[in-house]
C-alpha cells in the first residue's frame, strides 16, 4: 500500500521491539510503501520502500537513535530520536542501525529499500547483469582469449569477492531462457524403452517365448502337471514362476542425469556462497533464495527416477540442440567462467546492499556499444583480449567507473581507409593549448567516445592536422522521455531560470552535450543514450556532423533501438570517407588558419562588402599592383575599363599563379609615380586571353605581343578605402628598375601596410 506515513515495528537483538516511522515530504503517494513480506521477498527487497529523488522526516521510539550516514541520513539537532533520510540517487538496501542513546550499542538494523524512479528498474536491473554476464562469459570463451588457465574457488575469500562471483552466477540462473529451458525439460523429458525382468506366477503369463520355454524344462520350484494335462505326455513338471521381461518407459538418461547433476551444482554454489556471508546481508538472502528455487527445480517428480551421473556425455546431440537441454548445457558451460569472473567495478553496481541501475546501465551500454562497434569496424584482438585478464585468484573484467579502456580498429571503404578507436571513460584534459588535442577549459571525461581519423598517421599527428573527429556519448539511465532533455516549447526561460535557483535543471545533461561539443577540440558530435523511445538529432550545419542529440537505446532483447545508433554512426563514417565535404573543407580552413600561428592586424577603413554578398577576411583579399605605360595607355584603360599584363616567356610578364588570377582589386602605378591611389574592383569570372588582333580591335595602341591577359575592371569609389593612398616601395613583391613594371599580386592586409 502507499502511503505518506508508515509506521513499522522492529525487533531489536535483545529482545525488545521499537516504533520506525517514516514520513514522507512529498504529497507524492507512489513515494513512501510498505510490501508484504512475501512479495518483498520475492524481489529480494526490504518491505518498507522509499523513492530515490526524495526526502524524508523519520522517528523511533524509545531511548534510541539511528546511527547518521553522511548525506544520507542526518539527526535531528531537537531530538536525536528523529532526523531525516535524502537517499539522493542511491538505490537499493538502506541499512540503519539502531543504537541505543547512551552507550551506542548497535542493537539491530532496519532495511529500508529505496526504489529507483523508473517504474521498470527491477526488469532492467536483472535483464542488463544477464546479458553482461553472458557477453563476459562468451568474450571468454571466444579462441582469441588468451585464458586458458584453471582455478579452483577459495570461499574463504573476501566475501563481497565472492558476492561478485554470486551476482554473475545469479544472472545466469534467474534469467528467463534458463527457468523457460528448465519447464521445458520438466514438461518434455527425454525419456528411452528400457527392458524390466519381472517374477510372474506361471498361470498368468500370456505369452510364450524362447526364454519362458526354457524355463519351463529348467525352472525351479515345480509343481507336478496333472495326468489329464495336455502337456503331461511332454512334461511331467512345471516351475510355478517365470522370470518375464517387459519394456517401460524411463527417464533415467544420460542427458537428464547431466541436468540433475547440473542443478545440484548450481544449488551447492549458493549454499557455499551462503555459507561465508552474514545472515543479515542482503547477498545472503538472495542466496537462500536462488538455492530455493534450484530446489524445486530439484524436487520435480522427474528428477526422483533420475540417478547421479557416471559420466557427462556432453557430446550428446540431445544436450547440444534439444530446446531446454542446449540452454542448460550452455549455462553450466558458462558457469565455470562465471564463477570465476571478479568484476571490482561491480562495487559501483551492487556494493553494500545497493542497486545501482544507472550505473550498470553505462556498463551495459559500454558492452552493447562494444558489439555494434565491432560490426562496422575491424577491432584489433589484442585490444578486445585486454578486457578480461588472468588475476591471482580468477578472471578480472577491467571494465570500471573512470578507467579508460580503449578498443582500436580499421574501416576500410578500399578508397580510403580510417583508423578508429573507441573509448571508454577517455579524459581529455583541460587548459591545453591549442593545436594539442584534448579540453581548452576544464577536464572533460564522456563516457565513451569515438576518434576517427586517416589512417597511416598518428593520433597526435591528426589531433595538429585537424585531421582527427570525436564522437561522443553520455549514458542517462534516469531520463524516460526528451520533454525530461529538452523541456516543453512553452517552457520559459525566466521560469527555467527560477527552477534552478530550487535545484530543478530540466535540461542539464542537454548542457553538458553542448559542454562536449564546445570544449572538447575536434568534437564532431555528442550524444545522449537513455532508455527511451523518441529520437533527437540536431545538425550544426548542412550534414551530420557537427550535431547533438539524444538515441534511445533499452535494456531489451528485441527492438532495443540500438539500429538508429548503429545506422547513424555508419552516416557518420560515410560523412568522413567524403573528401569532398563541407566537414573535410572546414577542418582545412581552420587548420590552414591557425597553423602558423600568426596574427595580422588591419584598423583601417576598407569596404564592407561586394554586392549583396559578405566580403572575404582581408588576409583572403588579394590586390594586383599593375604598371601602366604612359597617359595614352591609362585613357585605354579608362576608356575600356580593362586592363591589360603580357603573358609571353619574356621579361616583364606577369607570373600568374592563385594570387594574381583570383585578384579582387587593381592598383595602378607608372614610372616615377610609386605613391598611388589609382585602384579598381576587378569584375567578371576571371582574367580572359585576348590575340594580337582582338587587341587591335578594342584599339588597343601599338600591340606588340602575340597575347594579352586581360582583366576586365570598374573604379572604386574613393571613400571605399577612406581615400587612402599607397606607397608601392614598402610592398614585399615590389622590385626595383625595370622589375618595377612587372605585375605582381599582395593581400589587402600587407597593401593597408604600405598606407600613407
């Protein structure tokens, strides 16, 4: 039932009984419950449940107190007697000690479960350490795996090692393929004829064979056939039994011996497992009661005519492909490897008493990744081989909250082929100064991320080069839906602004996307994964990258969203295949920029644009000094605003290279007259090649070379440049005596230099 205050009798180690209340601050009726024992212990749960996210105001009777869990479990300054509970984001078994006030004896414990809010946490919980438990198990059993060695389980070991041990192992046997395998063996047992030898009184034996004719001429203990008796001419006795053989149907099989054999293994697990635990663990329980329900698999009416194996034929192809029998043969193929497995990051998970769904849904989606990423991209086996090492005392996945685990591979399109890593918990660190890879600000650490960049270079080589694309990705077990990422559309952003001064961020983790895009060098995307339906993707520009977004990807065996993922990614490899991107141009363009690392400086008034269209960066701006002979040749140039350089072999050509062809603006000068403001906008496509004759045409005075390159012009307003005037001797390119009328090209940048 749900209430907002609950009031529970405990029974405390010396006898005595005490009041626990607990009132719940929130009207929220879902917030505060008390299950029946039964249904709490079906879950493996305390009865009395709270509501991660909320707060609590408790008290107990008596002279007694709760012993305070920092940010947890605080006491009240009034009355030690009561306080308060903010479970925050913890979930799973509160334990609260109850100390008397005087001495501070602990005199017993309260279990207080706080539930997750997400109403589907339990099946998610269960379902996500399942399929990591047999994509560890699998990882192990692949022929690339490096162990090969064996170990023996020392249960005097550290029991939250074992308890490791116990998790993996309980997710084998809890889950639904294996209970499902179980009825079916139940249900549809292999069962084999079998021949049964049986004593029958004579007269009641029907049919005759070889075997009953000779005990007729050889039983024992005979009767006399009568004289009147047919037979009496034949036989003068007759043994009054008959051993007679009949066939009966039996379940005693090899295969159903193995899976008798199997149960009792797994059952024994448990118990040793119980065994070096404390009776008021939350591990102990969920021992007894796995063991419970290997029992009653145990107890079936089939297992009773089922005798312990000699030997297991696991060569059978009835354990190998029957429904039920390949499942349970899978199972305890894995269980050795699970029982073996530690996992110290499985303390974030389950330590002490707490479930900690949010977490191991970051792990979860670290091995679910793993696999689609493993699909598209050719990853290393030495990389995937150090995953899962060789301990002391068995098999240790490395895999934990902060530890950076990176995974390498190759996508090879046969045009152009990229190297990939994936990274799990990668820190890239912060105040690094440009162009080294990493935060320019503070440290920034994804949960897993995705670098991609051509191969047959460096990581860092590509990281100067701009060559180099992170990907990001953050885990949110806790978001259900994108109102909870993105808000509503009518959502204001004063009221937004008052939520957060309350401590309510609606959209945070949005933020901290954007946190990734922006700090983090090189980031072509980040990305929310959470347990959703709805998708978001927003591209900065025309493609895919760079973007934010938000895939949701479920703890399910079908139907996960995990193909919108899979088939986004590949879109983004493809993106980076095309050489002829805009992505591809925008990296050039900013390392083109910044490679030199030099800054020029221009103040001076220079026009704003050209047409209707933004003008380029002054440094991108080129001005063509151009040399004319005489006042006859300037009134042809005014005349046809054109311009005219030679573009023969000789000297006294124009050299035309990028420069001087893609020019914006002429600056005129002649003999004796270096300082000029004689300068015109350069119109048209381009320079055009006119012939000797065309020249003449356009009257053009006294043309001499077979060729001219001509540029087609208009004059500048003076007040464009501020009528501003240049000094042709300070250009870099300027050479002196008769160099002076060659045709050369500068930036506008170094042209307001030589302003005077």
């Amino acid at each position: 039932m749900a209430n907002t205050v609950i009031t529970k009798e405990v029974t405390l180690t010396d006898g005595g009984t005490v009041l626990f209340t607990v009132f719940a601050e929130s009207d929220n009726e879902n917030c505060l419950q008390l299950l029946c024992e039964s249904e709490a212990s079906e879950h493996g749960e305390a009865a009395l449940q709270l509501l991660e996210g909320y707060s609590y105001e408790y008290a107990i009777s008596g002279n007694y107190k709760i012993r305070e869990i920092p940010k947890v479990v605080s006491l009240s300054k009034v009355n030690e007697s009561a306080g308060r509970i903010t479970p925050n984001i913890y979930v799973g078994t509160l334990k609260l000690e109850v100390l008397d006030k005087l001495t501070l004896q602990k005199l017993g414990i309260i279990p207080v479960e706080v539930r997750s809010i997400k109403t589907s946490y339990r099946q998610d919980y269960r379902f996500m350490l399942e399929d990591i438990t047999e994509k560890c198990t699998d990882l192990l059993m692949q022929h690339t795996s490096p162990v090969t060695q064996n170990f023996t389980i020392d249960f005097n070991k550290d029991p939250q090692t074992l308890y490791q041990r116990f998790a993996f192992v309980k997710s084998l046997i809890e889950s639904s393929d294996f209970k499902e395998a179980v009825h079916r063996i139940v249900s549809f047992p292999v069962t084999k004829w079998t021949e049964i030898e049986d004593e029958k009184d004579i007269r009641r034996t029907r049919r005759m064979n070889n075997s009953i004719i000779r005990q007729l001429t050889s039983g024992s203990n005979r009767i006399k056939v009568p004289v009147s008796h047919p037979l009496h001419s034949k036989l003068s006795s007759i043994p009054t039994r008959l051993k007679v053989s009949s066939k009966h149907e039996t379940v005693d099989t090899p295969e159903n011996r193995f899976i008798k054999h199997a149960l009792t293994t797994f059952s024994q697990f448990c118990a040793d497992i119980r065994s070096c635990l404390s009776t008021e663990s939350r591990a102990f329980h969920e021992a007894l009661q796995l063991e419970e329900v290997l029992e009653n698999f145990l107890s079936h009416s089939v297992f009773k005519d089922v005798s312990p194996p000699v030997s297991l034929n696991l060569n059978s192809p009835v354990l190998q492909r029957k429904e039920g029998y390949r499942e349970v043969l899978r199972a305890w193929l894995m269980f050795d490897l699970a029982a073996k497995l530690i996992w110290k990051g499985g303390d974030d998970v389950y330590d002490a008493g707490k479930r900690d769904v949010a977490t191991l849904y970051e792990y979860w989606l670290f091995f679910t990744l793993l696999d689609v990423f493993k699909e598209i991209f050719k990853f290393e086996p030495s990389t995937l081989d150090k995953l899962i090492k060789p301990t002391s005392d068995g098999l240790g996945l490395k895999l934990k909250s902060g530890k950076y685990i990176p995974f390498q591979g190759i996508y090879d399109t046969g045009n152009r082929k990229l190297r990939v890593v994936f990274s799990f918990n990668r820190t890239f660190t912060g105040n690094k100064v440009y162009p080294s890879g990493g935060s320019w600000t503070k440290d920034m650490r994804p949960d897993y991320t995705l670098s991609i960049w051509p191969d047959g270079i460096s990581a860092k080589e590509a990281e100067d080069q701009e060559l180099i694309t992170h990907i990001h990705f953050d885990a949110k077990y806790k978001i259900s839906n994108l109102i909870d990422i993105i808000g509503n559309e009518e959502d204001n952003l004063d009221e937004e602004k008052e939520e957060n001064k309350k401590g309510n961020y609606k959209r945070e983790d949005l933020l901290k996307m954007h946190a990734y895009r922006d700090a983090i060098r090189r980031t072509g995307g980040a990305y929310i994964l959470y347990p959703g339906t709805e998708l978001l993707q927003k591209s900065g520009f025309h493609e895919l990258i760079p973007g934010l977004g938000a895939f949701p990807v479920r703890p399910s065996k079908n139907n996960n969203g995990i193909a919108e993922l899979k088939a986004f990614v590949t879109e983004v490899i493809n993106q980076l295949v095309n050489r002829a991107s805009q992505h591809e141009r925008m990296s050039y363009r900013k390392y083109d920029i910044h490679k030199d690392n030099s800054s020029d400086v221009l103040m001076e008034a220079i026009p704003e644009k050209f047409g209707s269209d933004r003008k380029p960066p002054a440094s991108d701006i080129d001005i063509l000094v151009g040399y004319y002979k005489d006042s006859q040749h300037l009134n042809w140039i005014i005349k046809n605003k054109l311009y005219n350089a030679r573009i023969d072999s000789g000297r006294g050509s124009i050299h035309l290279g990028p420069a001087e062809a893609g020019a914006s603006y002429l600056l005129l000068h002649t003999k004796g007259q270096l300082v000029t403001r004689e300068i015109w906008r350069i119109t048209g496509k381009g320079p055009r090649v006119y012939s000797k004759e065309a020249m003449s045409k356009i009257h053009y005075p006294n043309p001499s070379q077979p060729y001219y390159l001509i540029y087609e012009i208009e004059k500048v307003n003076p007040d464009d440049f501020d009528g501003a005037r240049w000094d042709i001797k300070k250009l870099s390119k300027y050479s002196k005596g008769r160099g002076s009328a060659l045709p050369f090209a500068v930036s506008l940048v170094e042209l307001m230099k030589a302003k005077v």
